[in-house]
C-alpha cells in the first residue's frame, strides 16, 4: 500500500484510528491464541469488571524508523514484563512475555504503513492494555479477560522543542507505600485527573508528589519519573517502592554511566535537596525527557540553573544520546532494539 497519505510534521499526540488491532481472550483458565482484528469497538456488560472495579493495567511503547530504514521497537521485553507484574497485583492472568513480543511485531508489521518516516519527529505509539471483561458484582476479581493492542501514529511530544516547565509540589498523594504505585494501573491515573486539572487550573504544568507516609522524599510525577543532576554532573534518580518503574528512567541511568562516563545514582531524594540539583527534568515514554526550569513549593520558588529556556547541558546529553540509541544512529547496547521488519 505504502505510506499513508499522513502530515507527520504536523501530527498532534492524540488517538487516529489505524488499520489492525490485536487482541486475545481469557477463558476457562486459559489465553486463546489471539488475532488481528480490524474491529476497533467493544462489546461489554454493563456490570463488566473493568467498569465496576477498575480492574485493567496498561502499557504504552513506540515504534520508529530508524536511520536505516527498519521499523524498530525500544525494549519491548521490559514493557512485557512490567505487565506481568501489573497483573499479578490487580489479579489478573499475566499476558506471558513471549506472547506480548509476538503480539506487538504482528501488529506493528499489520500496521507499517503508518509508521511515520525517518527525521519525521513522529513516531508510532502502541498501547497495550488488559482488563476485566464479565460481570462481576461483588468486590472479586473477574474470571473473563482481555488482552488488546493499539497503534496509533503520534507526533513529537514538543513540537517546537522541549522548554523547560513549571511544575508544583502537589497537597494530594499519588500512591501509598504499599499500595499500586509501583504498577501501571488505570486506577492510579484515574486519581491524578484532578490533581493534574487543578495544576493546570493553578497555570502550572505538572505536579511532583511526595511519599505519602512522610511527604518528605521526592517520588513522581502523574506520569513520569524525575532524574535530577548534581553540580558535579552525578545523574540522580528518586528511588522508591511506590515509583512507577520507567523504562526511560532505567535507560537514561544505563545511558549517562556507561554511555556517556557520568555517575548515576538511584537513591531516595530528600525534598529538601532538590534546591541543590543543577538540573532537572521528567522522563517517560511519550516526551522521552522534559525539562524542568522550575518548582514551585507553596509559593516558594526553587529555579534551576539551567534555566526557563532549553535543557541543561547534561540533560540534553542524555536525551541525545537516548533518541539516537531510539533511531537508529547510535549503537544500542544489545538486546535494546527489537526489530519489526
């Protein structure tokens, strides 16, 4: 068919129904053996346990064009298995690793034609989720699930380049210390809704959340973890048991030690340290890396030095590094780049 008649330059980061989805059904104990489908609409009861109880988890991941030519994706494998433990602690069957790589290189390879071009920007976004699919009534996890998989080309998460922003210290908790923070469920972003409305309300951009038990340790975001950088250039990432285990966060750390010579630390963050960072930003799957220019804490301001105008030094090192990795015109280090076709 080839390319679609798309305008990457100009594609915003919102859903545009493509031509295949994957999915798969629990029953009777058992995953049946999954299939593309083009039907892009679910039929469900009512009393269906993912409306009742929430009971789904989700992951997202993107596909590029590499410098080469070839239809990638980054660290898939990492994705699978975050997944699994997402639905070992909603109680839902786990969609086995081997099964989810599969399913995500059918339904990148059904879908080429919309992933976008090389030096585009864009990229295409994949968005696996699970959920519970018969009634259920009393509070017990379902015994009905289903697995799907969407795609959906997306464009660059900043379209005129990643200025720094404003974020807030947050009055609300995102997650308990032994609750779901440390996986990725519908539930958890639910509860950020009006958390991350009120930020924007207040002209803020997004929200940093500390630990709920002693809200003195920095955690997340609603969507994406912190990295800071130290004025000796250590790269620091908040460590915690209620964090979101990014798999950005993981890379950027692998990337600034082994990459690019940088001390990289993973080490609960006291707040009270974070006026000392030189640098600071958010990393995650859609923007990669945000920057950071300033937090503000009930009105008390803490700037970085980097500045309100483009990403530290160091940031944009890690960044650079990441993406290029991402494309194509970095080496990966092995087992980072899965290939589609």
């Amino acid at each position: 068919m080839g390319k679609q008649n798309i305008d990457w330059a100009n594609l915003g980061f919102g859903y545009i129904k493509t031509d295949y989805r994957y999915v798969s059904n629990y029953k009777n104990g058992a995953w049946d053996e999954g299939t593309l489908t083009t039907e892009d609409t679910i039929t469900l009861s009512e009393c269906a346990c993912v409306f009742q109880y929430a009971q789904t988890c989700f992951e997202g991941l993107k596909a590029y064009t590499t410098e080469d030519g070839h239809i990638v994706t980054f660290r898939p494998d990492l994705n699978a298995e975050r997944m699994i433990n997402s639905a070992k602690r909603l109680e839902m069957p786990p969609f086995s690793k081997e099964r989810f790589l599969d399913a995500i290189t059918k339904l990148v390879a059904a879908n080429a034609d919309f992933v976008p071009p090389y030096g585009s920007g864009a990229t295409l976004y994949i968005r696996p989720f699970l959920f519970g699919t018969n009634p259920v009534i009393g509070v017990k996890p379902a015994t009905e699930y289903q697995f799907r998989a969407f795609v959906t080309p997306v464009g660059p998460y900043f379209k005129d380049g990643a200025k720094p922003i404003t974020i807030r210290v947050c009055d609300f908790d995102r997650a308990a210390p032994h609750g779901t923070g440390h996986v990725k469920a519908g539930l958890n972003y639910a509860m950020s809704l009006h958390a991350i409305v009120d930020a924007h309300n207040q002209g803020f951009d997004e929200n940093m959340y500390l630990d709920a038990a002693t809200r003195t340790y920095v955690e997340e975001t609603g969507g994406a973890n912190f990295i800071f950088v130290t004025k000796d250039n250590t790269v620091v990432t908040p460590k915690s048991d209620s964090i979101l285990p990014s798999i950005t966060r993981r890379s950027i750390l692998y990337v600034a030690e082994h990459c690019l010579g940088l001390k990289a630390e993973e080490r609960p963050v006291p707040f009270e340290e974070v006026k000392d960072f030189a640098e600071c930003g958010l990393c995650g799957t859609a923007a990669v890396v945000s920057p950071v220019g300033k937090i503000v804490d009930h009105g008390k301001e803490i700037c970085f030095p980097s500045g309100m105008e483009k990403m530290g030094p160091v940031t944009q090192k890690l960044y650079d590094t990441l993406t290029g990795i991402q494309m194509g015109h970095i080496e990966a280090p092995e087992g980072w780049i899965h290939v589609i076709k």
